[in-house]
C-alpha cells in the first residue's frame, strides 16, 4: 500500500497585532518519517507572520530534499462565502485573492489593516456595514460595525463547507462565519491574512504544488510530478488529548497531523479529497471554484 504522503505539515494561523507566541499566535506542526518509516514531530511557534513564511519555506524545502511529498493543511479559510467574488466583478477564487493581495497590508511587526479592507469590501458590494462585521470600536466607520447585522441580505452567512460540518462535529467546536471580523476564534480577518500569504507561498513552489479543491477540483489530486499539496483543514474535527502543559492550539496542529499521518498509513486519506457526499452539482461548482472545501468535511 502507498502513501500519498511523507511529510504532514498544519499550520494554524493568527491575526495577532504586534508580536505574539503562545495562545492565539501561528503554530507550525511537522510529521516527517525517519528512514525506518518511524514519525517523528516538531512543532514551531514564529512570533510574526512574516517569520512564519520564512520558516515554512526553510521547512518545506529540507523536506523536498529528502525527497518528501508534503501534504500542507491551512486551518483557516482558502476562500470566501459564495457570489462575494461576483459582487466584486471579480473572477471565482483567483480572481478573490488577486484583490486581496492587492488590499491587503500585513507589516514586518503583524500590525496590518484587515478590517479597513473588511470595510472596503462592504462599501463596493452593499455601501453599508455588511456583509462583513465586527471591529474593535477603534477600527469601526461607516461601512464596518462592532455589531453584527440583522440580515445577511442574499449572501449566505457561512460557507457550505462549515454547513456541512453541522452535525458531524460538537456544537461549540463549529467555525464561525467568514463574515466574523473580530472576537475570540473569528476567521474571516485570518483568512485575509491567510490567503495572501499562501498566494504568496504558491508562487513561490511553482508548478509542482497544488490548490485543493479550488486548482484540482474534488478528487485525490494527480501526484506526478507534484511534490505539495495544499489543502484546508479544521483541526477541531480530530480528536485528541492536550499534553501538560500544552498550548491549546499547539495541542490542535499535533493531533491533526498525527489523524492525516495516520490515515495515510491506512490508505484511507485518499478518500478525503472525494467530492463531499449529498452535495449538488451547483453547490460543488461553487465550493471548488470560489469557496474552496475542508478536507474531509
């Protein structure tokens, strides 16, 4: 039986301001195999973003050396929730993230300007304080409230992905919505951030790395001559117990590479890249040209 993968490597992103580690700063999880196949990990906590993208690449290119195939999963939003790219005149997901990389301001020290381009999005697709909202009452303004809206007008508040977790996973363990900007556990501030980094990320792999689903569509993506996989995962879907001591979110990108690893072995990780199960041609269409998927949701 083949793996799909050597290396497993999670990340879990932040949208900290200033520099932090610990709680609520970037986690990076590395599963690798030695030369007897035995996993051994490593775990990373960069104080910034930017020393996050340094170190991943770092990491990520002595994987290729060895010869890994890396298996990368983001545990934050690859896209945005359905027709928010068509509002914006903009074309399905690449389209998205070529705006957001264009707005998007994320400095040296983490400070960065995420609710302003929260902000600029509502006034171009509703000229009022939604979609998107919540702000500290410092960044609030006229098109972004600290509140959040009676009425989601025609946008759906999540994506269908984060639907189709409903039911499968404990009630507090859900994803809030991408049109959350800020409180504790929010993602639509880190998916900004997120999005532009691994946009960045991608280019730098070239073709060798691949976009699931929003590249490859549903399906195990074609591995020749592929040496990344980049995919969105929710570490709350994996159960796990915390070491003493352990950071919460340390304890999360452990216990998700050790599932996927683990899977992998099985020969059953494979099946996770599958088109989701119940879900309509339309409803599939969209999730794999602009809203993107969790891995085994």
């Amino acid at each position: 039986m083949q793996r799909l993968f050597g290396a497993y490597v999670i990340i879990d992103y932040s949208a900290a301001e200033g520099k932090k580690t610990g709680e609520s700063s970037v986690w990076i999880g590395v599963m690798k195999r030695d030369v007897r196949f035995r996993l051994s990990y490593e775990t990373h906590n960069p104080a910034t973003r930017a020393e996050a993208q340094v170190l991943l690449r770092s990491i990520l290119a002595d994987l290729h050396k060895r010869g890994d195939r890396i298996f990368l999963g983001l545990g934050f939003p690859l896209g945005l929730v359905r027709g928010t790219a068509a509002r914006l005149q903009l074309n399905g997901w690449k389209g998205m993230w070529d705006f957001l990389a264009k707005n998007i301001v994320d400095k040296a020290d983490n400070t960065n300007n995420r609710f302003q381009v929260a902000a600029k999005i509502n006034r171009l697709i509703t000229d009022e304080a939604w979609p998107f909202w919540g702000a500290p009452k410092n960044a609030s303004q006229k098109w972004l409230s600290t509140l959040k809206p009676d009425s989601f007008g025609d946008f759906p508040e999540f994506r269908l992905t984060e639907d189709a977790l409903s039911g499968k996973i404990k009630k507090t363990a859900l994803p809030k919505s991408l049109w959350q900007m800020h409180g504790a556990g929010v993602a639509g501030g880190v998916a900004m951030l997120g999005i532009v980094a691994v946009r960045s990320l991608l280019e730098h792999l070239g073709d060798k790395a691949r976009l699931w689903p929003l590249q490859t569509g549903f399906g195990t993506p074609e591995l020749d001559g592929v040496n990344t996989v980049v995919a969105e995962v929710y570490p709350p879907m994996f159960e796990g117990e915390s070491t003493t001591g352990e950071v919460k979110d340390a304890a999360a990108v452990r216990i998700t590479a050790a599932a996927l690893a683990e899977l992998d072995d099985k020969g059953q990780l494979d099946a996770l890249f599958g088109a989701p199960k119940g879900l309509s041609e339309t409803d599939a269409a969209a999730a794999a040209a602009e809203e993107g998927w969790i891995l085994g949701a």
